[in-house]
C-alpha cells in the first residue's frame, strides 16, 4: 500500500516529525511511504536538530515510487525555501499548498492508496486557488459531491468524535445548525463506523448545543426545536442515535464509553474533551468521500518548532489509521457486492 504524506508547513515541527518517525525503516513492513516534501528542507532540519534522519528515495513523480522503501518527491525542485522555524511565512504556505496538490492528484490518479497530511496554517495557506478553512472542505471540495459528504471525525481507540459543524466561528455555529444536517451527518458518521471501522450497527450518542440541554428551553431551545426531531428521524431509519446530552457531565461521567462514536455540535465542543483524552494518539479522519484521508490531531506546533520537543505518537497512528481505514473499507465494500446467496426451502402456508 502506498500511503502519500504530504509535509504541511515548513516551520513547524512537521519535518521534525518525518525525520523521527522515518529513522528505522519499521514502517516499510505495513506499507510504502511516500513523502510529499524538500531534501533540502529535510537536510536542513536533520543538521540543525542533529537527527538521525533516513535514507530516501528521491524522485521527481509518483511514477518512480519503488516499493516498501521510503519515497521523497521533491514537490519544490531546486527552490531552497527559506525556513524559519516558529513563523508563519507565505512561501511556508505556499510550500504546503504545492505538496497537497500534488498528493491529491496522484491519490485521484491511483498513483498512491490513502493520504496522510501534515498540519498547515490555515492563513498562510490562503491563495488564489486555495481559500478553504482546512484541509477537510478543501478534500470535499475535490473528491465530493451530492452522494459524498465530508464528516470530520476524531479518532482513537478510545473514542471517535464527529462534528455537526467544523471551522466556524462560535457565533455563526446555532444558525448553521438544523434538523437536515444533523440528520446527513449522522447518517454520514452512521455508515463510515459500520464501513472505515468494522463497528455494525453502531451506537451514537449526540450532544446537546446548549447548557444542560437548554434545560427545557430556559438555555435554548435547539434541543427541543431541531436535535429531538433529528435524532427521532434518525432512529426510523435503523440508526441507533441517542440524546442530546449535556457535553460537560457526558464527558464527565464517562458516558461516552458506553457508545461507538459522539456527535458534537461545534468543534471546540468535540475536540477538547477528544484531545484532552487521546491527545498523544488521536487521528483526524475525513469520512463520507471515496477517498482516506487522515492527519495528526495536533497543529503546526509553532511554539515547539526548531527545539526537538515534539512526538511523534499522533502522526504514527495517522498512518496506522490510514491502512487500517482503507483495508476495512476495501474488504467490507467488497463483501456486500458479492453476498452470499440465499438457499433455504419456504414452509408452506398451509403447513402446520
């Protein structure tokens, strides 16, 4: 399996993260990395960092992969970008932009099976042709479509957390929040449990938007108005949704291991009781599009960049995830188009 990574923005520990993680040739076992990336930028930090570093295979395109070694393809040819580790430039985003595009080209294009990517600053990253808020809309935005909806979901083995909705900010978060999106969404994260992660006829538990669950409708009226009838809905459809629940005592109390996966409302909402419990090997996963995509859970560790501080636990569950998302995907989409017939003789009616 050839899993394309993609090196996000330069000046934070990304490279860090790929040398470390890239210093014994472990992960070639599972699978072919193929790193979305600058030589120079990676020889930079090895001798900056003094890092072990790895032996690569450097190449120009995804056609000149060679199997179960570690591939570079040098997304920037002779630039030598300017790194500053800890500050956000534009050639850092710049830099990013290039190696996502062209990772995402090749996964349309087969050359590589799933794409693992490494944390980008969202400002910097903006351009003319690219003015999405992450990663995951810009990913829905090229694979995506009326049939394929993109869902954030968090994952550990712990615990998985999906988002209603994801970069927005907390004052636009209630009127982008209705009874037909909830109801897609739990749909989408309804099927990616039973699919990406082999879990049939998962349990979901929904949380609330407001405190206490609007406390009937003292705090809000969301509850009562739009999530009830959702999840009312949701359940005549076969899917086992439960709630809302109040999210500060849901996480509190320890509820959430009673169920397969958490529906939350707002991204703050979900990820800080997610990271606050799986920081150290949590995975953001793209479900509901006909591609795998994971990323760390963490961002560009700007504060921590240059200093050989930062682990690699999130990234290497990140591409764990990865091939295990897409061979449960693959074997599970290929056991329904082929079930197994039905043979049995009906008992007549007037049988007694």
């Amino acid at each position: 399996m050839k899993v394309g990574i993609t090196h996000g923005d330069l000046n934070g520990v990304n490279y860090e993260l790929l040398l470390k993680i890239f210093e014994d040739n472990s992960l070639t076992e599972l699978c072919t990395p193929v790193i979305y990336g600058s030589p120079r930028v990676a020889a930079w930090y090895k001798k900056t960092l003094d890092l072990p570093g790895f032996q690569c295979n450097v190449i120009e395109s995804a056609d000149n992969i060679r199997q179960k070694e570690i591939n570079m393809i040098n997304v920037l040819g002779v630039t030598e970008p300017e790194i500053t580790p800890g500050l956000s430039s534009e050639e850092a985003g710049r830099s990013a932009k290039i190696a996502l595009q062209r990772a995402v080209a090749d996964l349309r294009a087969g050359k590589i099976d799933v794409i693992v990517t490494s944390p980008i600053n969202k400002n910097n990253i903006q351009s003319e042709d690219f003015s999405y808020p992450g990663h995951t809309e810009f990913l829905e935005a090229e694979f995506g479509d009326e049939e394929n909806k993109s869902l954030m979901i968090m994952v550990s083995d712990r615990l998985k957390v999906a988002l209603v909705t994801t970069h927005l900010p907390l004052k636009e978060v209630a009127g982008n929040i209705n009874e037909d999106v909830i109801l897609e969404k739990l749909r989408i994260f309804n099927r990616s449990l039973a699919l990406d992660f082999s879990l049939p006829h998962p349990k979901i538990a929904v949380l609330s938007l407001n405190p206490h669950s609007g406390d009937n409708g003292l705090l809000g009226d969301e509850e009562k108005n739009i999530i009830e009838p959702a999840l009312e809905k949701a359940r005549e459809e076969g899917i086992f949704a439960y709630g809302p629940y109040s999210a500060d005592g849901f996480f509190g109390s320890a509820n959430y291991l009673k169920f397969d996966g958490v529906l939350a409302m707002y991204h703050d909402q979900g990820l800080i009781p997610f990271k606050t419990i799986a920081m150290e090997k949590g995975v953001n996963f793209t479900a509901g599009l006909p591609i795998v995509r994971t990323s760390p859970d963490h961002g560009t560790g700007y504060d921590i960049a240059g200093k050989n501080q930062a682990t690699v636990g999130s990234l290497r569950e990140a591409i764990y995830w990865a091939i295990d998302i897409y061979r449960n995907r693959k074997r599970n989409l290929e056991a329904k188009s082929n079930p197994l017939k039905k043979y049995y003789n009906p008992v007549p009616k007037n049988r007694e």
